[in-house]
C-alpha cells in the first residue's frame, strides 16, 4: 500500500449557470475560486467552452435560459430524473475525451443551492484527485482507470472480488474483505490488463474528499461495493463515462462462421468441457465460445463430449466415465475459467488442481487436459504425474487473455479466449487432413506399451502437440509479451521441419 498526499490546482473551472443560480450560488462559486481558476458562464456562451477539461453545470435539465438543453443532452434519463431529488451527477468524456463534468441541481433553486452547498468539498477533491491520479499512474502499458462517480462513505463496503492469495480454507467466492475507509473518499479502479482473465493485476485507490490523500491497494480482482460488482458487464466496462484515462483501448471484435464440417466417426474417446463462469464475473461471452468452440473442434475427430459447469457435475461425469472407459480410450479435459495459481473458479466455488488430480487418479485411460485460466501453468507440476500432455494458456506467472485484438493482430475475427480461439482453429483445421489423422493413429499404436497396460499411444498427443505449435502463432498476447502458453507431454513429439513449415493452414 503506498499513502500520498497532495497539494496545488491544475486546470481551470467553468461553471455554467444562468443568472438566477449565479445569484443563488455565489458562495458555491466562492469556494471554487479559493482553490483553482474558475471561469464563470452564461448558457449562451458555452459552445465556446464545452471542450474544456472541467466543467460545473448549476441546474437541472428543466432550468431556464439554455441550462436545461445542456443538462439534457449530457445526462440519460434515469440521471435526469436523479437531479430533481437535490443532487450531483459525475459523467466523464461528455464532449470531449479526458473531460469531467459534473452536474448539481434539485428541483427548484433553493434544493438547487443546498445542493451546491453540500457538494461544494466533492466537486474540488474530484478535479483534485483526477490530476493527481493521471499524474501519479506511469503508463507504460495498456490500463484503464474507472472512476466510480458517487463518493463512497465510510458506511460503504468496498471489496475485492477474492483477495489474493486466498485463504487455504476459503471454498467459493465472492470472498469479500472490505476496506476500513475513515473518511469520504472517491474510487478510483485501475484494471493493469484490460483484456487478461483474472486473476491479474488491479489497484484500487482511494482519494480523500477532506484530507485530498490517497492509498493505492495493490490487488487481483475487479471491485464489489455493497455486494454489486462493478465494471464486470462489457456495456459497464467499455462505456466511456466511467473512464479517466483509456489509451485508445476498445472492446474486441468478434465475428463466427457457421462451421459446416461434419463430426468425426463416433469412437469411444470422452471430451469434457469445464466452464467455470458465473454470475456476477466478466466474460461470459468469451467463455461460452470457448465452450462451443472447443466442443465443436473435438467433436470433429470423433470424441463423445460433455460440457459441465459445477464442481458436483465435474465429479459426477468423471466418477462415471472411470468406470465406464477402457485402457485405449482417450480423456480429453477442458478448462476455461477465472481463476488464480493453483485453482480455478468454476459456478463460484474453488476448485484446487489437486481435485482434479485426484479426480483422475481413478482412470486408467490416455489422459489429455487443456487449461485456459490465469497463471495455468501451475497446474503443470501436479498433473504431469498422471496425465500424458498438459497444455495451459499461459505460464505460472501471467494471467491469460480474454478475446483481445489489437491492431497488428493475425487472427482479428477469432471468437473467444485468445489462447483457446486459435488452438480451436488449428485443431479443426488439422482434423480435415485424414491422411495426417491416419498416420498419427499407426505412430500412436506403433508406440511401445505404457503403464497400467494401456496400448500404444493416444494419437491425440501428435493431434494437441501440432495444434499448440501454431495455436501460439496466432495468440496475440503471447505474440505482444504478455502471456507465455505452456505444454508439457510425458513423451516428446518431435515435428519435423517439413511437417511444421508454416503451421496449419488455419491462419498460423
């Protein structure tokens, strides 16, 4: 935690008021000046400032003299509304990008003051803490800073998601432990990876509206006040108003075509896809394409798939297909997930590697699991003692990527997580080369016997093992740095340089 405090004015103030709130709210005005330049203007001469960087409209949208048209076509209608209880409403980027405009007003002149009266402190801390913010932040990567713009009080609860780690006894989130705040404070949210999964770096700053200090919280999760998460829906996250800072970061793209291949021959094999999203978490959509994406790529190469999305479904498909599978079936196992090193969230519960492990210690099949989930390389360690080829999205360190398309991007329509869009693609375009299938098969039976007297070799592995190779090509946060995709076999598969020259032809 790291405890500032400052001090000084930046830019200057135009508070936009008609001659009767002048009048009413010289003392309003008065105490502006105290603190930073303000510039006082009729309605009728506001063309001339609305691009400026803070603006103060006294009034609400049914004030006389061109007040009302200016507040009308700033606020939506539920904040409309909200002025005429005696208020004030924080909007930013109104018309004009970096802009913070607040608008006071009550239903009629008197609320009007008060309002003014009680907000006068809220409104020069709120200039006060986005200068100091936006000064304060080294922007040295792609981040958004959120304001949330209410204060928050004392009375409030202000909490991550989980907090980081978490405690060894903790089984479902949200886990909730708020923060002490001894004085009214504005929130500021900085997400430090706006398109990774979480687990991954956020802070949380809190301003003091008496004191102008602030604390910056070092923390993993996106903010939950008063048990309403904020910022998680994509029209919340990507609506401007919130923003006080955004690089030119917009939401990603996403375009699906109608997948017309047919399935593979049924065989015996088992794929099980294991969404872990809830209510009340980010990327839904992502999550739900990799689920369709990744049912769709292997139910192309014949495998029978299951998609679960609770921890008791988990067990009681696993539970069953011990029993019901053969030593030459092959397990396939997928994982897309919020989650941090060592577990992932799957319907709000915790839910440890060494679970699935011990889930899969009962099979005595060619075993293959695929993670798409923060710091999923943690996973490896364990698995490996059981399963044949573990591949996750990232390493131990960095979170994985939701759908991220920036400009340089090879794969820019891909649908879904970065990481499992494109090892979806590959595998779907690798299952359409039949003759590559078939001799993947006789290397795989060629191979000598393995323990528990499982024959040959899964040829999954060949299938997973070329997938991955260009699957890496087309993540666009591997190729920018930010993640590293990991895989591990209990046999090398080495691909010659001819069969792997220029990858599949699925876009790698």
């Amino acid at each position: 935690m790291l405890f500032h405090e400052v001090s000084g004015s930046g830019a200057s103030v135009i508070v936009v008021a008609n001659s009767i709130d002048q009048d009413c709210n010289s003392d309003f005005v008065d105490f502006l000046k105290s603190e930073r330049n303000v510039n006082v203007v009729h309605p009728s001469e506001f063309d001339k400032y609305r691009e400026s960087a803070y603006i103060v409209i006294v009034g609400g949208n049914e004030a006389p003299e061109g007040t009302g048209e200016i507040v009308g076509s700033a606020l939506t209608e539920e904040e409309k509304v909200t002025t005429e209880e005696g208020c004030m409403v924080v909007k930013l980027n109104v018309w004009q990008e970096g802009q913070v405009v607040v608008v006071i007003a009550g239903e009629e002149r008197e609320q009007t003051k008060k309002a003014c009266e009680e907000n006068k402190k809220n409104v020069s801390s709120l200039f006060d803490g986005v200068e100091t913010i936006l000064k304060a932040v080294e922007k040295d990567h792609d981040l958004i800073i959120f304001l949330w713009p209410t204060p928050l009080f004392p009375t409030d609860v202000i909490a991550p998601y989980a907090s980081s780690p978490l405690p060894l006894e903790v089984t479902e989130v949200p886990y909730l432990v708020p923060y002490s705040l001894h004085e009214d404070s504005w929130f500021f949210w900085i997400d430090d990876a706006p398109y990774a999964k979480y687990a991954h770096k956020t802070r949380f700053v809190f301003f003091g509206i008496e004191t102008r200090g602030y604390s910056v919280y070092q923390e993993e999760w996106w903010p939950v006040l008063n048990r309403k998460p904020l910022w998680v829906e994509p029209d919340q996250y990507w609506d401007k108003a919130f923003w006080v800072y955004n690089p030119g970061l917009e939401p990603s793209i996403s375009s699906s075509v109608a997948d017309l291949t047919k399935p593979g021959e049924l065989t015996t094999d088992r794929g099980l896809i294991i969404n872990g999203w809830s209510d009340g978490q980010p990327m839904q959509e992502d999550m739900s394409a990799d689920e369709r994406g990744m049912k769709e790529a292997l139910t192309k190469t014949g495998m029978h798939m299951e998609s679960v999305h609770t921890r008791e479904e988990i067990q009681y498909v696993l539970h069953r297909w011990a029993q019901e599978m053969e030593p030459s079936d092959t397990l396939v196992v997928y994982l897309t997930a919020h989650g941090g090193r060592g577990y992932i969230l799957v319907n709000g519960k915790i839910f440890k590697v060494s679970e699935l492990l011990t889930l899969l210690s009962s099979f005595n099949v060619h075993i293959h699991v695929l993670i798409d989930a923060s710091y999923s390389g943690s996973f490896i360690y364990l698995l490996k003692t059981k399963v044949e080829t573990v591949i996750t999205s990232t390493n131990e360190l960095t979170p994985a990527y939701g759908d991220y398309d920036p400009a340089d991007d090879t794969n820019p329509s891909d649908k879904g997580s970065e990481f499992t869009s494109g090892l979806v693609a590959c595998i779907k375009e690798l299952t359409r080369n039949k003759e590559k299938i078939e001799e993947w098969k006789k290397q795989a039976a060629a191979h000598d016997k393995v323990e528990h007297e499982k024959p040959g070799k899964s040829w999954y592995t060949y299938l997973l093992t070329e997938a991955f190779k260009t699957a890496k090509e087309l993540d666009a946060a591997f190729v920018k740095g930010y993640t590293n995709p990991d895989m591990w076999g209990l046999t090398e598969i080495t691909v010659t340089q001819q069969e792997h020259k220029g990858g599949c032809s699925c876009g790698g």
